[in-house]
C-alpha cells in the first residue's frame, strides 16, 4: 500500500472509508487521489482515482463504479442514501502520496496550510519533490519569501497543482 496522508486524502475526515477505497483500488491496479464525502439528505461521494499513466478512461471510470456500488450495496449501513461520483483528478490535481510529490516535481503549486507563522495560509510554489520526510518547494516573491524551503506535509491542508505556463502540468517519467 503507498504512503497515504490521510488528511490530503479525505480531507472530511473518512479515512476509514477510504482505507477500504484503497484496497479495492489496489487490486484493480488504480490509485485513489482523493475522496470527498458530503451531504445531509443524500450522501454525495467523489472518488478521484488514476491509472498508472495518471490518467482515468471513461471505461475506467466505469470498471471502478462497478466494484465501488458493489461494495456500498453490500454495506448498506454506510451511507443510506448516495450518490457516486469517480472521475480523473485533472489536470489541476490534489497531491495527496508521498509519491506524488515527486512525481509532479517541477510543476507549480498552490498550497494552503492548515497554520504555519513562517507560511502565509495560501501561497504558490514550485514543487521540488520529497525528501527525508518533507515537501521540498521553491517559492519566489511570495510576500517576502524567496528560496527553498522544506515543508511538514502534515501542516498542510492541500495541495493542488497550477498551471501557470502555455502547457499543463506533466509528470516525472521517474515514477
């Protein structure tokens, strides 16, 4: 199983929900990116999974609603009344893996944090990749912070990619 940040991952807190998500995922040879569970009278739940190629085809799309509405029919006691969303995450995607970060590396960023004295609460960055535990970025005239810095991934709330230049954001084929 990869190195999940549960809080990027279900940021409503479902971690346990996503955790089975995962698995289920896992051995279909997706990724989960990111689950997002709201709703009062009918339970919305957006699932955003890719494939290996960090992309999601339609019929992907379709093999994962499959399993997903199979495993929530047969744990009815979790959400009485739902509806299911499973899309790609886009091009302007959440970075939840420890992986992703360095997969994405040298793509920009923007990045809330939960509370930082030494960050603003939202600012943009060049994402440098992972290292010894941290989110490596480069930020440059972003209120008055210029360089490198090393970020706790624990202290942020999201991360999403930006894109900033005439292409969009691509991968690192090192992944």
């Amino acid at each position: 199983m990869e190195n999940y940040y549960e809080h990027l991952l279900a940021p409503d807190g479902n971690q346990e929900f996503a955790k089975y998500i995962i698995g289920m995922l896992d051995d279909l040879n997706y990724g989960l990116v990111r689950v997002k569970i709201n709703g009062k009278k009918v339970t919305n739940i957006q699932i955003m999974a890719e494939n290996d190629k960090h992309t999601l085809s339609l019929e992907d799309c379709e093999i994962l609603n499959e399993v997903i509405i199979d495993y929530l029919e047969k744990n009815e006691k979790l959400f009485a009344d739902y509806s299911l969303e499973i899309s790609s995450p886009g091009i302007e995607r959440p970075l939840t893996r420890q992986k992703d970060f360095d997969t994405w590396s040298n793509n920009f960023v923007q990045i809330k944090q939960n509370s930082d004295k030494d960050f603003p609460k939202k600012f943009n960055a060049k994402l440098l990749g992972f290292s010894e535990s941290k989110i490596k970025i480069f930020i440059e005239n972003e209120k008055d912070l210029n360089g490198e810095y090393n970020l706790d991934p624990l202290m942020i709330k999201e991360v999403i990619l930006s894109w900033v230049d005439k292409d969009p954001p691509k991968p690192n084929l090192i992944s």
